[in-house]
C-alpha cells in the first residue's frame, strides 16, 4: 500500500509541473473580452476559465443565463440580430477535454485545435462574426453607426460609380 504522504508528494509534484506550462487561458478564447483561469471541477487536477468582458460587449446567453467560458461576441450596439442564425441550445457536455462541446458555431462546425483551442469552420455563406474563426459563423450582418465605438461599423457604402453614361439610341 502506497503511503499517504507519498501519494500527497506526488500530487503536488504534477500540480507543480502543470502550474508551470501552458494555462488554460493560452487557448481559451474569450472574443472581446479577458480569460481569468479558475479551479475545475477536481480541484488540484483540472482548471477552468470564465471570460470578462471588454465595456461594450456581453456573451451569449442560454436560457436567459450567461455562460462565463462563452466568448464575449455580442455587441452593446444596433446590430440585425437574425444574421447570427444560432440555437440555443445546451451544450453538448462539459468542456473537460474538448472544448468543441461547449461551443455553438451557428451554421458551422467547430473543430478542436491543441489543448482549449478551436475553430469555427462555417458553410458556404457564412462567415466568421468579426473574421476571427473562434467565433460563430453568421450572415452578412448589417451593423449601426453607434457600433464604430466598439471597432465594428456598418459596411462601407459602394463607391460612385465612374463609368461613362451610356451613349444616346438615335432616333429610328
């Protein structure tokens, strides 16, 4: 039988070890927010993370609750809240392992990268809400003019157009 205090030792060594590589929040993305690490469900063993988010920006809610590891994706501005086309629905399980279970890409897939990393991947005619793959695949979102606060504006007008006019039909 394997002594208490050797066991205790031992368990402090990996916790040591794992305290001294990559954390949790090195892939963790939090959108337009902050990752703050936090104890996982077995504390010592696992670690966790919620995201802070950026003044302006919020996360996406589930049945009227925040998720904290959500990343901070929706903005504090008028926006055409039917390009972002996501369920709501719960997750697939708890993101012990794989993050992909715990993220909602709308109409794409996630695909798990190293460690808590991940990437939306989206279907023809979505692209990635902000061009930034951890977040969820949306339409053509039209955004308001308040939302250049936030380093998001309305798309650009089309510039005039410089052909010459068309020539005259003469007159038959």
């Amino acid at each position: 039988m394997v002594p208490v205090a050797t066991l205790i030792l031992a368990l402090l060594a990996c916790t040591k070890v794992a305290a001294e590589g990559p954390t949790i929040c090195d892939t963790a993305k939090c959108g337009k927010g902050t990752c703050r690490e936090m104890p996982g469900p077995i504390p010592l063993l696992t670690t966790s993370y919620n995201c802070t988010c950026d003044p302006g920006w919020t996360q996406p809610k589930l049945i009227g609750l925040i998720i904290p590891s959500a990343p901070c994706i929706i903005p504090d501005c008028p926006f055409d809240p039917s390009c972002f086309n996501l369920s709501l629905a719960p997750p697939k399980g708890i993101p012990i392992t794989d993050p992909c279970v715990a993220i909602n890409c709308g109409p794409g897939e996630c695909k798990k990268g190293d460690g808590f990393s991940y990437s939306c991947e989206c279907q023809p005619g979505y692209v990635n809400f902000l061009n930034l793959t951890a977040f969820p695949c949306v339409k053509n979102c039209v955004f308001g003019t308040d939302c250049s606060r936030l380093g998001i504006a309305p798309p650009p007008a089309p510039p005039p157009s410089t052909a010459p006019p068309p020539p005259a039909s003469p007159p038959p």
